[in-house]
C-alpha cells in the first residue's frame, strides 16, 4: 500500500508539472490527485485494520494461552486420578490374603489385604486368665524351635477375656525365627518370675478330675491314699506343689475318674 501511494504521488508530481506546461488537461490532473486522495484513505483505513487484527490477534493468543492452563491442570488432575490407582503400601513386606478380580471396585477404607513385615515379626500367644496380673509389658520369654532357643517379649497385651484366656503379643529380641510363616505354631514358655527351686510334680489326668485339691499318694506297702495337695504355679510340663506332698514321693498323675470316692488304692503292680 505505501508502495502504491509512493508511485501515484510521484505520477501527481509529473501531472502537476506537465498541466503547467499545458502538456495534459486540468481533468487528467484532478484525475491523478483524486487517485491520489484515494490510496491516502486507502492507506489510512488499512493502517487501522491492521491495529484491529493486531489487537484481535493479541486476545486471540491470550484466550489460547488460557485454554493451554486450563488443559495443563486438566492433564495434572487426570495425573492425579492415574496415580490414585495405583495403591502403594505404608511398609515393606510381603502381601498375603490378596483376593480381587479385575473390574471390581473397592471404597474408601475397605480391607484390600495383609502385609507381612518378613524382618520383624510378631508371634501371638494366648495365656490362661489366672496370670492376668502376673504379665506386664517387656516380660522375657523363650522359644524352642526347630532345637534353637530364641529370646523374646512381651511386646502387646489384651486383657479382654475369651474362653478363660487372654491374648498377648510377643516380638522377638535379637536373632530372628528363620522362614517364619503364618499360621506357624510355636512353643512359648513365658517367664512370670524369677528362677526358683520349688517342689514340682509332673502334669497329667489328675488335674482335671480333682482342680490340684487331692492326689493319691503310694506308700511302701503299695497302697494309694486319697491326700489333701495345694498347688501354686505351673508351667506346661508342671505343677508347683505349695503343701501336701515330699520329695520323692510317688503320685498317681493320670484320670481319677474310675476311682470314685475312695480313700486309698491297693496297687497290685506299681509298674502298671
């Protein structure tokens, strides 16, 4: 356009000078100015839509710049829902008890599974409800497994009663159960007490046919006789004799319950 302009105001100087020399007619050179006058409008108008598209073209690439942020947070808030798929676990350990199919859906605050910390395990232990008051936190306790004594403690208890027993957890202290597994039984013996020596007698039938109140006792002659016992603490393969019996003396330990209310026994065979 400005070229345009340019060449028609240089054809307007040469008219002007060609109509004084009386070269061409005073309507050739109102023609050419009137050209002239046009491509000055012309000019004028276009300069203007320029600045229009300019500014047009400016809220364009505004409302695009808009339109990339809002697609950006779109894409981040769709990250995020990708990501929340994708359940990671609190700790490190193995997954057990993990039985889903694909397709099914889960809410919030739903059980998914179990996770076993394999390098630091729990092992738990019921215990009759007669030691409630005589289990504390760190108690010591040991485990014979596999003809290898491990130390343990206490480590949780739960006092609520359940069929006469209640439930502690133990961990263990120092050298770790090799391929522990769950479920795994294992022997517990708990230690409520200093060692001490004590009068002992081993466990059997007997307990459950008299509660530890009598036992039958052999004499020389052979002959059993129905004595008052009291017993204190026990252990799985013991019972602390408080009063009622000596050492060496010999106990019928298996059932009672064929003997009635008998006072003594006639033993015939005292190896039988």
């Amino acid at each position: 356009m400005n070229y345009r302009y340019q060449e028609r105001l240089r054809i307007l100087t040469i008219d002007s000078a060609l109509y004084r020399d009386g070269a061409i007619a005073k309507g050739d050179l109102d023609a050419s100015a009137n050209e002239l006058n046009y491509l000055k409008g012309l000019k004028s108008l276009s300069k203007e839509r320029l600045s229009t598209d300019e500014e047009y073209r400016e809220l364009q690439l505004r409302r695009i710049d808009k339109s990339i942020e809002l697609m950006e947070r779109n894409l981040e808030a769709i990250t995020r829902n990708l990501e929340n798929l994708t359940i990671t676990a609190l700790i490190d350990g193995q997954i057990s008890q993990f039985s889903h199919e694909i397709g099914e859906s889960k809410t919030k605050g739903v059980s998914l599974g179990r996770i076993d910390v394999i390098d630091s395990f729990t092992v738990s232990a019921p215990v009759d409800q007669y030691y409630l008051n005589r289990v504390n936190f760190g108690q010591e306790a040991t485990a014979e497994i596999n003809e290898k004594t491990y130390e343990l403690s206490v480590s949780k208890i739960f006092p609520a009663i359940e069929n006469g027993q209640f439930e502690i957890h133990l961990k263990f202290l120092g050298e770790q159960m090799e391929n522990p597994r769950r479920g795994q039984n294992v022997r517990i013996r708990l230690k409520l007490s200093a060692t001490k020596k004590a009068l002992k007698v081993p466990k059997g039938g007997f307990y459950g046919s008299t509660g530890g109140r009598y036992a039958y006792v052999i004499n020389k002659e052979g002959i059993a006789e129905k004595r008052t016992i009291s017993l204190g603490a026990q252990n799985p393969e013991y019972f602390e004799v408080i009063s009622g019996l000596d050492e060496n003396e010999e106990v019928i330990i298996s059932s009672y319950e064929s003997f009635g209310d008998s006072e003594t026994l006639n033993i015939i065979d005292k190896s039988l």
